[in-house]
C-alpha cells in the first residue's frame, strides 16, 4: 500500500464516518420533529395526551390562564386512567405540589372540570379532604401521597396544562 492509497482509504473511512454522522443527525431530527409535531416542545406524550409540567408558581386563575397561552388548557382529571398517568409523570420528575382543572367555586361540594365544566367523577382525596378549610375551592395533588386535596383558589402552586 503506498501513500495515496493509504490516503483514499483515510477520506473513504472519514467519508464513512461523516455519512453515519450525518445518518444519525437526520434520525435524532426527524424523531425530535415527529414528537414536537405532535405535542411540541416542551411537552410530554402520553398515552394520547400532551402535557406539560409548569415549574413556576401562580393562583388558579393564573394557571389556567398560562396553560391557555401555552395551547392547552389546566391539566382535567378523566378518570383513573389519565389520574395514574398524570401521577406517574410528576413522580418521575419530582415535581411539587400542583393544581389540576378542578373547582367547586360555584357550587360547594358540586366539582366541575375547569375549562370543560364537566361534573367529576374521579376522585382520589387525600385522607380528610376535601375539608373546604376556610373555604377552599380549588384542588392540588399533593406531591407526598400524590392524592388531591382542596386549598384556596389564590395559593400559588405549581400547575400541569394539557393539550
Ligand atoms: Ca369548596
Ligand atoms: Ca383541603
């Protein structure tokens, strides 16, 4: 082998390793652009859903107000199913205590879904709530048990959109 073949064979293996390169560049895009065309960034698929996990704190109103401007809406509990899902991910990432969609500000005990205003019929209280403790009609899950409780509307938590 003399030195211009040695030369052909360094550019067909840079040549080679490039193309893969560039392989895997187009695999790790279009995957990353199938998954931020379907939720978009930011946000996490889930079994059908998007959801997206708020790392600041504001009132209920303003929770519901900034998963709006996000595109989607404050996170509603359809059942057991979505609950567990909903659980599971806030596990996984340690997040805190949060809000989720869920209100009996119009009518004491009747729970509505906040944006929908579909009746609930899944719940999972934590042990002694709902208590309405000096009048408290929004609802958090409590990071510690990852059960829901009711608190006051203007507590500032943490929040989970949905879309
Ligand atoms: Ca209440
Ligand atoms: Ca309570």
């Amino acid at each position: 082998m003399n030195h211009a073949d040695v030369a052909v064979v360094l550019r067909g293996g840079m040549m080679c390793s490039l193309y893969q390169l560039q392989v895997l560049v187009v695999i790790f895009s279009l995957l990353s652009s199938v998954a931020s065309r379907h939720c978009g960034n930011g946000w996490e698929h889930k079994n059908g859903r998007c959801y997206k996990f708020v790392r600041f704190r504001t009132n209920f109103v303003g929770s519901m107000y900034f998963c709006r401007y996000f595109g989607g809406g404050l996170v509603e509990i359809d059942g057991y199913n979505e609950y567990q899902t909903v659980v599971s991910l806030a596990r996984a990432r340690n997040f805190p205590d949060f809000y989720i969609g869920l209100t009996d500000a119009f009518s004491e005990g009747n729970w509505i879904q906040a944006s929908s205003y579909n009746f609930q019929t899944y719940f999972s209280w934590s042990p002694g709530e709902p208590n309405n403790h000096g009048n408290q009609d929004c609802v958090q899950v409590y990071s510690a048990d990852l059960k829901m409780d009711d608190l006051s509307c203007s507590e500032h938590m943490h929040f989970v959109c949905e879309k």
